[in-house]
C-alpha cells in the first residue's frame, strides 16, 4: 500500500502547492491514500470547509489537525459529518468531531487514521497514549486494518519518538506534526513501524 502523508500544509502558500502538485504524485506514485495535516491551512490558524473541500477536490483523503483545529469556528458546524476531517482523539468526551476513523481506499485496504496531541508544552488534554490504545484495541492493524497512521501533534520530539515506540509493530507509521521544520529522525523501528 503507498501512503503519503503531507505534513502541516501552511496558508495559502501551502495550499497552492497541494493542490499543484498532489494530483500529479498521486498518479505518478500510485498512491492508495493520501493525509494531510490541515490545522493551519486557513491563513496559519484552523481550518475552513471551503479548503477541506479544496483539498479533497485535489486529492487529499483525510485531513488530521491539531491545537488549531477549531480556530475558524465555522469548522465546527461541519466536523460531526465530514468524517474525513479529523481532531485529535484525546479531546474531551462531548467534544465535536473524531479523532479516528477506518478509511477505505480504491482497492478496498481498510486504513485507520489516528490524531492524537501531546501535553509536553501544549495544552493540557486527555493522555495520547491511552487515546491511541482504545484504538489500535478496536482495530487491530492485520485483523481490522491493514494499515495504521497515527498523526502525533506535539511539541516535544522525545513525545512523538515515545509515540512510536509505543506503537512499534502495531502501526504501520507514526508521523510527528506541529513544529514546523523538517527533522532528521526518520527511521523504522525493531517492530516495522515507520
């Protein structure tokens, strides 16, 4: 299964080149399914219906968020019925929207998609740990899924590596979002997890 994961797509800048770029990737590539982390697509803060429909129109399957995701308000009328926009899961019960779902591609690969947020240095949610475990628990990756992604948004690497640790041999990959910069840390784990 080929799975891209577009990290922190910025303003308008960064919209403009998901959608130049993405529909020749996707076919160039093959791939099955495409997540992008949208939280700051609106100007740098949030996330509008109007460009969740530009991004699925492009390409874009799932888009993950993070501490931005309810910036522009109007996102909250819309997050209870777009599956495909996901919030981090470790928000409190009651709390509008998911933070995980079961995509299903093209070829019928069942993926589960995970957002979840860190609390070092970020605001003070429910434990992302616990959160991805009720989950991989209730899809288990080679019995309910094929694939597994968990977007970790947080601040602290050492928060996101503990991530994937945690999740090594369960998950297919655990990308680490929020920071902004590229770093160099990519690697696959004893388990297989990217």
């Amino acid at each position: 299964m080929r799975i891209l994961f577009i990290g922190d797509v910025i303003g308008k800048p960064g919209r403009e080149v998901v959608a130049a770029e993405l529909p020749r990737l996707r076919e160039q590539l093959g791939l099955d399914i495409v997540i992008a982390n949208g939280e700051n697509a609106a100007h740098g803060f949030g996330l509008t219906q109007a460009i969740a429909r530009d991004f699925f129109a492009c390409g874009v399957d799932v888009i993950t968020s993070g501490n931005h995701w309810a910036d522009q308000k109007e996102i909250l009328s819309v997050i209870d019925d777009e599956d495909r926009i996901l919030r981090p899961r470790n928000y409190p019960p009651g709390t509008p929207g998911r933070g995980a779902n079961l995509y299903q591609t093209r070829k019928g690969e069942r993926v589960l998609v995970v957002n979840v947020m860190g609390r070092v240095f970020m605001d003070a949610l429910d434990d992302p740990f616990a959160g991805v475990e009720a989950e991989l628990t209730a899809c288990p990756l080679g019995e309910a899924s094929d694939a597994i992604v968990i977007d970790m948004h947080a601040e602290a690497t050492s928060e996101k590596m503990g991530m994937g640790q945690f999740c090594d041999g369960r998950v297919s990959l655990v990308v680490g979002t929020h920071s902004h910069v590229p770093t160099a840390d990519a690697q696959i784990l004893p388990g297989g997890t990217a």
